[in-house]
C-alpha cells in the first residue's frame, strides 16, 4: 500500500478509531474472501485494498455525525451519503487509479436494485468488488455494536442477510461469504 493511503488510514483512525477498526475487519474478510473465491494474489491484494479503504472518505464526515447515536437529520445523512466519493476523489487524488479499488471504495453502498447510493446503480453497473465490499462492511456493521445500537448475533445477520439477497447483496457473492463466514467466524471476530 502507497505511504500517503498508509497515512490517510492513520488520520482515520485519528478522526474516528472506530471507523478505522471496521475497516480493518472489513479488510481481514476480505482476505478469506478472495481465498474462498479462489482469486489470485493480484485480485486478492486488490480487494483487500478496495475493503481498506472503503470508508476512507469518513474522515470529511464530522466526528459528531460519525458518532452520533440518535436518529440522522437530512442533512447529517446527505453528508454520510457523501463518503464514498469523497473516498474516490481522495484515492484519485494520490494517485490511486486502479477500477477495482477505487470500485469498491465508490460504489461499496450500491444496491442490485438500484436503491443504493451515490448513484442509484443496478446489479450489473455495480462492480464485483463493490458487490463483495457491500456485504463485509454491512455484516461487520450488524455483528459490531455501533454508536446507535447493540450488535446482533451471528444467526441474526445472516438472516438478515440473505432476506436482503437480489435487494441490497449480489447472490452469488452472498452465498460465499456465508460460507466463509460460518467457519472463520470466531478467527474474525474472537471476542464473539
């Protein structure tokens, strides 16, 4: 990873240590993803890069919103919808180019039909790496307590999961990480 994405990470964790640990767990998953997946070495270092980095975009969004635990205003949540390009244009800026990391930063909150954000994709406009970002930072939201709410437990976000399959998660990605996740769950998450 370029040292000046190593030092945007660290102001991340500066601005907001719990957005930056998420995306550390969301990077880890994505390592065992791209092993379930049977990617190489190349698309798996790409993925876990893109997974980083998906949240980099944060570090616009004040502190106050990012920890807020009441209720968004419209405006708080026009800012939040924001990151993902922020992110891109902060990747784009050093320099970082390549479609599937900056994919996956921009589109990672894309839904297959067409009710994400910032564009309003549908499922094949949104980017592969995008679709599997999606997943690991929604599960890492739902299995993490969040300034707003508790955690759920591992049986609850799966199904919440796969009730959203073809609405907000691509299938096809869905069901791996489901695999994935049941037999390195623990690995992931050891404090569960």
């Amino acid at each position: 990873m370029n040292q000046r994405i190593a030092s945007w990470l660290y102001k991340l964790w500066l601005h907001d240590p719990a957005t930056y640990h998420h995306s550390i767990r969301v990077s880890h998953m994505a390592r065992r993803m791209a092993e379930a997946l049977n990617f190489n070495q190349e698309q798996s270092q790409k993925l876990v890069q893109g997974c980083s980095l998906h949240d980099i975009g944060k570090i616009f969004v004040p502190k106050s919103i990012l920890g807020k635990s009441s209720a968004l205003t419209r405006r708080e949540w026009e800012l939040i919808k924001r990151h993902p390009v922020w992110g891109n244009e902060l990747l784009q800026n050093e320099g970082i180019t390549d479609r599937d990391v900056t994919g996956a930063v921009l589109y990672h909150h894309e839904r297959p039909d067409g009710t994400g954000y910032p564009f309003g994709l549908k499922d094949s406009d949104i980017p592969s790496y995008a679709k599997i970002c999606s997943i690991l930072d929604a599960f890492d939201c739902m299995v993490s307590d969040r300034s707003y709410r508790k955690s759920m437990s591992l049986a609850d976000a799966k199904i919440e999961l796969w009730e959203n399959r073809n609405k907000q998660f691509d299938p096809y990605y869905l069901t791996a990480f489901l695999k994935m996740i049941e037999s390195h769950f623990f690995e992931l998450y050891p404090c569960s």
